[in-house]
C-alpha cells in the first residue's frame, strides 16, 4: 500500500520502500501545563501520520502529501530557508535544520510520500510529522535517534523552526506511550535534568501506569469542530507568556533566583501563600496550573484503580477550567465541549489542544459510543450549520507509539 503510493508520486522506487507511523495523541488531563513544567498524562491513538520514503541519491529532499498539493524540494548541502508562512514544508525543514545542529551534516535526503487523516484535528499532528522526518532522515545518514533526543529535536522544530512555544507533552507522548498504559510525564523532571533514560529503558520524568487487570481498553470519541485556525496566529503564546509573569511574580517573592520562570518551580505551597500577589491574566493562568496539577494526581489514582467515572468527571473539570481560568478556546469549540459533555454514555470531555481550533475529545461507554456521536453531531450541526458541513467524528482506541511499518 505505502510503497504503491511513493511510486505514484515519483515513479518506481530504486529499492525498499521504507515506513515510520507517527501516531496522533490526546492528553486527557494535563491541559496547557506542560510549558510551565507541569505533570499530564497522555495516550497515543489509533490514527496516525505515515511517512513513506526510500533514501535519495544525494543530499535533496523531495516530497509529496495525500493532504497538501504541490511539492517540497530542498537541498541538505545548502543553508536551510527560514519557515514559510502556510508551507506544509516548513516541519521536513525544521526537522533538517534540528538533525544537522545535533548529529552534523546530512549528506542524503530522502524520497517521501506523507499523509494523516486529522491533520487539523488538535491532536499534535505537527509533532507526528515533525518526528517521523526526523527519524526518516537519521535512518538514512546512519543515525538513530533515542526517545530523548527526538523530544528534543522536535522541541528545537517548534520552538526554534516554527516560533510556537510548546511543551515536551506531544513528542514524548508519540513516542514512549503504550495501548495498554497512561503516560505520565513530568516535565519539570526532563526539561530540568540532562536528556537521558531511567532503569525502565524511558526518558527521564515519563512513567506508563497500566490499566488493571481485567479491565476493558477506554473507548474515546474524537469530534471536528470544522475549524483549521492555526496556533501560530492564535492567542497561544500570549497565554504561555502570561504564565510566565505570574511565574516571575511567585519565584521572586519565594526566594528562587536564576532559572526559567516557569509556573512549576513554584511548589503548591508556595502559591498558596503567595497568590494574592498576582492580578489579571497572570493569576487566572496560575489557578488553572495548579489547580490542573491537583486533577492530574486524581486521574492518575483514578486510572489505576480502573475508575473511569472519576477519570471522565476530571477531564470536564478540565475543560471548564481551560475556559475559565485559562482563557482558551473559541464558541464553537467550547459550545462542542459543552454538547459531548452532556452526551449520553460520555464520561467526561476537553478540548484537545489549546483548544482555538480543531477538536474536542470524549471518554464513552463503549456500548453508547454510537448515541454519543450522533447526539452530538446534531446538536453541534443546529448550533453551526456551516461548521457542521464539515463535522467529522470517530471513536478511537489506545495505541502505541511510534513504529516502523517497513523497517530499514
């Protein structure tokens, strides 16, 4: 099938075709708190993006999308173009610029057909696609790449290449998570230590806690608002810099000098006596920080006691608070959220993503996935007719990680 593809597009391959599966993910608890160092939880999911390619002659890049028409044409032995606004090959070019400052010059470039079926979905395909060029392009210059390196190498895509001020939630969650586990990840753990691997084989700061025994997989629901904003032009970064005053305010006033001001320097105790120095966007930010972090250890005891009730109730909590305290969202979306959480057979529901477009996610009950769906498509379609054209839902399993389909 993947090797049919790369032929249509460049004609017959000169050898093995080769295929790496970067999964979508979704964060059930966690909400906007990764860049400020927080813990949250996430789970990678059935549909992915693949990325087939068959190594290039030379140092040239040449590919093609099923989503995105034209083609992407660059040069490794040349300097790597700035990003381009509205380029869908701005995340291969990061991923170059990211490879060649951490493993030197690439000297072969690759061949590659691409294509995700939610591209637009708020499910951290970005990261899915930055990633499975970064392992496409090591693979072919004789690298390989661990889970901790390819965190940071998709953090240098999005941070530095694309100018969006992500945490490590999406890569490490591609990457590590298990279908049968929740991955847990502390980000002040990775982000303040040295890039490496714990006795368990897993980055430093990332857990997996499985789901008792005996208990069914989670069911989710995956819902398309119909809107394809991008981050970059949203308020996004606005609001991690205003967790980043706030941060300033309670560290300074903690005795905490030097380091990066990020919310989760801060312990809870520290906020709890100092949070009447913050006003404004700052304190509303910081309230959601902690107050998430407080539903991140619930869910996590919650999931391990196969509690899913407890789990899906926290996830609404979630949401609620990303409307309120955090100031996210958008009407349709948020009217989304409202809709599936009040679905039958729904457990709990949130945004998925900073919540400006894109998708919103649900726990069901397997046996009412269907009313879900369908009570909800209703509903949101008599609220958005227009949106409502381009409704799209799906009920999605637990998946693991990323994969190699046709290995090298």
């Amino acid at each position: 099938m993947w090797a049919e593809r790369l032929r249509a597009a460049f004609g017959p391959a000169k050898g093995p075709v080769r295929v790496v599966r970067a999964p979508y993910r979704i964060c059930p608890l966690g909400a906007h708190i990764d860049h400020q160092w927080g813990t949250v939880t996430a789970l990678a999911i059935e549909p992915a993006v693949h990325l087939a390619y068959e190594p290039a002659d030379g140092p040239e890049v040449q590919l093609r999308s099923g989503a995105y028409a034209g083609e992407v044409r660059f040069r490794l032995d040349a300097p790597i173009a700035a990003r381009r606004g509205g380029d869908w090959g701005n995340y291969a070019r990061g991923a170059a610029a990211a490879l060649s400052g951490a493993k030197g010059p690439l000297n072969r470039g690759i061949r590659g057909w691409i294509a995700g079926a939610w591209g637009e979905g708020g499910l951290s395909s970005s990261a899915a696609v930055g990633l499975a060029y970064l392992h496409a392009l090591a693979e072919v210059n004789g690298s390989a790449l661990t889970a901790s390196e390819a965190i940071r190498l998709d953090q240098q895509i999005e941070n530095g290449y694309l100018n969006l001020r992500n945490g490590i939630l999406d890569p490490a969650s591609i990457l590590v998570s298990r279908s049968e586990e929740l991955t847990v990840i502390d980000c002040r753990a990775f982000g303040s230590e040295e890039a490496g691997m714990d006795a368990s084989g897993l980055p430093t700061g990332i857990r997996r806690i499985p789901k008792p025994v005996g208990r069914s997989r989670p069911l989710f629901l995956l819902a398309f608002s119909g809107l394809r904003q991008s981050l970059a032009t949203t308020g996004y970064n606005d609001r991690v810099a205003e967790c980043e005053a706030g941060a300033r305010i309670l560290l300074e006033a903690s005795g905490h000098r030097g380091g990066p001001a990020v919310l989760g320097r801060v312990t809870a105790e520290e906020y709890e006596r100092r949070r009447g120095l913050l006003a404004g966007a700052p304190a509303r930010r910081a309230a959601h920080f902690f107050s998430e972090m407080r539903r991140v250890a619930a869910g996590i005891r919650a999931w391990a006691a196969g509690d899913l009730d407890r789990f899906g109730s926290l996830m609404t909590e979630s949401g609620r608070s990303s409307i309120e305290q955090y100031e996210c969202g958008c009407p349709p979306l948020i009217d989304l959220y409202e809709i599936l959480a009040g679905a039958p057979g729904v457990l709990g529901a949130r945004f998925s993503g900073a919540g400006f477009r894109g998708c919103c996610i649900a726990l069901v009950r397997r046996e009412r996935a269907e009313d879900a769906m369908g009570t909800a498509r209703e509903a949101y379609v008599k609220r958005h007719p227009k949106l409502g054209e381009q409704w799209a839902a799906a009920a999605v399993e637990p998946a693991d990680g990323l994969s190699w389909i046709c290995a090298p």
